[in-house]
C-alpha cells in the first residue's frame, strides 16, 4: 500500500512562514497598547486576538510539515514564477491598484464621490463593459449606503 504525498500549491509553505512573522508581530503590538497582560485592559481583546492567530499559524505550519511541492516545479525561481501567474491575475492587479487608488481619493474627494467612482470603474471592468447596468448597480449601492450609515447610524462618513 502506497502513501500519497500531499502537495502545497506555490508559495504556500513561504506564506505560512510569513503568516508566523506577521502573527508574532500582531502579538508584540498588541501586547504594547497596554503594557501588560492584565485582563481587564484595553489591550487583553487584542493579545487574545493575537494568540489565536499565533496559535492558527503555528497549527497551519505545524499541518504542512510533510507536504511537498509539486514535482513538475523544478526550482525556487519557477515557483515563484508559478505563484505569480496563479496569484496575480489581470483581474486581481486591476482591482488591488484601483483599491490603493480609491483610499488615497477619500483623502482628496468625499466618500460618496470617491466610492462612486471606484464602484463604478471596478463594476464596468469586471462586468466587461456594461455601462448602464453597473451605474445602476453603483448608484442603488451607494444609497443604501448613505441611508444605512448616515440616516439610520447617523454616522459621519469622510
């Protein structure tokens, strides 16, 4: 009887590493807004919070111990180049740049400007250019937003 060794797909052994790096990081800052580890601090959510995703990345590190890499990846640098092609698609890149671009408008332009613009370029892209259709869909989106957060909550929006 033959064992099945499981495969990781590309870059996922790196990312669980870095998922380590970043929860240790969560845990020292969270640690810091208090100073202490008392339990009725304003940093005791935040360091519990920390410890389940220490305690989650450990258990993800610990699972993927046995995996190997898929056999037809021959090397660091064609994995990397794997991971690139399957993570960073067109659609991904285009809808990550217009996201960065959307949080330095808010600065800039109101929220409901801002978001209109974002909602309506990414809606037209990814929808494949259909103008009317996605304008509507921007348009009955930003007003439930508007009456959810500024008429129901009363809440300011930048």
């Amino acid at each position: 009887m033959s064992k099945k060794i499981e495969r990781v797909q590309a870059g996922e052994k790196v990312f669980d590493w870095l998922l380590l790096l970043l929860s240790i990081g969560v845990l020292v800052e969270a640690y810091r807004i208090d100073g202490g580890l008392r339990l009725n601090s304003a940093g005791s959510f935040p360091v519990g919070l920390a410890l389940v995703m220490l305690a989650s990345s450990l258990a993800i590190l610990f699972s993927h111990r046995y995996k190997r890499r898929d056999e037809r990846i021959h090397s660091a640098l064609h994995e990397l180049q794997v991971f690139f092609h399957e993570h960073f698609q067109p659609h991904i890149v285009v809808f990550s740049v217009g996201a960065v671009i959307y949080l330095a408008a808010i600065v800039w332009a109101s929220f409901y400007v801002s978001t209109f613009i974002f909602l309506a370029a990414m809606f037209i892209y990814l929808r494949q250019g259909k103008v009317i259709s996605s304008l509507i869909i921007t348009a009955v989106a930003l007003a439930i937003i508007y009456v959810l957060f500024t008429v129901v909550f009363r809440v300011y929006l930048p």
